[in-house]
C-alpha cells in the first residue's frame, strides 16, 4: 500500500484537471511564450489572440507540461484574461489565480506563478516589435524571472543534474574506499 499522502486539491482544482478549459495549440496567435519554471522545471506555453486596435485579449490557450495544480492555474489564467486588455491582464496575479481556484496548496504557489509568468512572457513578446507602454517595466518581473525562457531552464536543469551526478558518484567512492 502506498505511503504517499494527497496534495489536499479543492474540487475546483481537480475539475479543471480533468477538464481544462483552453488547451491546446493556437495557429498563429499574436503573441505566445514558452516558459518553465525554475523550482520543479516544468514548462508551459502561452498563446494570445490580441485585437490590435483595443488591445484586448480575445482568445488564450496554453498547453501544459505541469502538474495538476499547473494545468489547473493556467487553465483558469486563460478564462481570466480573455476579454481584457493587454494592462488588464498584465495585473493578473498569481494571488488572484490561487483565490480563483479556491487556493492552492502552498507548495503548488509556484505552479500558478509559472502560468502569470508565461502570460507576462507573451503580452511583453508582443511589444517586442512595438513601442512599449509605461506599464511594462524595462525588466523582468519577479514572476517572469520564476519563469525562465526554455534554454535557461535546460541550462540551470543541467547544472543540478552535474551537481547531483557529482556528489553520487563522491559518495559511491566515499563508500568504495570506506
Ligand atoms: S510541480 Fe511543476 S508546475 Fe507544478
């Protein structure tokens, strides 16, 4: 029998889970971003429909690599920036997001931190080619620093991994010679 205790999900949580709302690939948004996150290294994509002339968000999808409580987090971050502008959803914050799922367990915040920070990645990609408003600050934000570009995480991925081979293979020869 297996000793794993459950994560304590709300059913909300598990809903979306099971039935994510906007997932999938979009042809040709306007804006996406790729990001994974720093603390568990999964990644997940962002796509935004955009009307050019309102700045609305008309259509957003994601896919997901995460866990549950990521794919719920993302799931509901599409249904909360669909249909607001471009500032309005840059305030989305991952608070909001955990309050909108009825709170996420504390070791999960960092699962609805990678989906705010994806969707930050993709609305400040699509000013790459445009003039940036005063409401995008010139630097990262915390949350989008927690949500690194894909060839940064592989690169902090893979200095742990050398990191943990190195100290198994001290501790083999520790015990070799011991
Ligand atoms: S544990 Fe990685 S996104 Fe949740």
């Amino acid at each position: 029998m297996s000793s794993r205790i459950p994560l304590a999900y709300n059913p909300k949580v598990l809903e979306l889970f099971r039935n994510p709302k906007n997932l999938g690939k979009m042809e040709n948004p306007d804006a996406e971003a790729v990001a994974g996150s720093l603390a568990c290294g999964d990644m997940i994509a962002v796509y935004l429909r955009i009307d050019g002339k309102t700045q609305t968000i008309t259509g957003a999808m994601f896919e997901s690599y995460g866990c549950a409580a990521n794919i719920a987090a993302s799931s509901i971050m599409t249904v909360m920036a669909k249909d607001k502008t471009l500032k309005e959803a840059w305030k989305i914050s991952w608070k909001n997001i955990s309050d909108e799922l009825g709170t996420l367990p504390t070791i999960k915040a960092h699962c609805g931190i990678l989906a705010v920070g994806a969707l930050r990645r993709a609305i400040r990609n699509y000013f790459k080619d445009r003039e940036r408003p005063a409401w995008i600050p010139e630097g990262p934000t915390a949350d989008e620093r927690h949500a690194v570009e894909e060839e940064r995480l592989l690169e902090v991925l893979s200095k742990r991994a050398k990191r943990i081979e190195g100290e198994l293979a001290k501790e083999e020869e520790e015990e070799k010679t011991g």
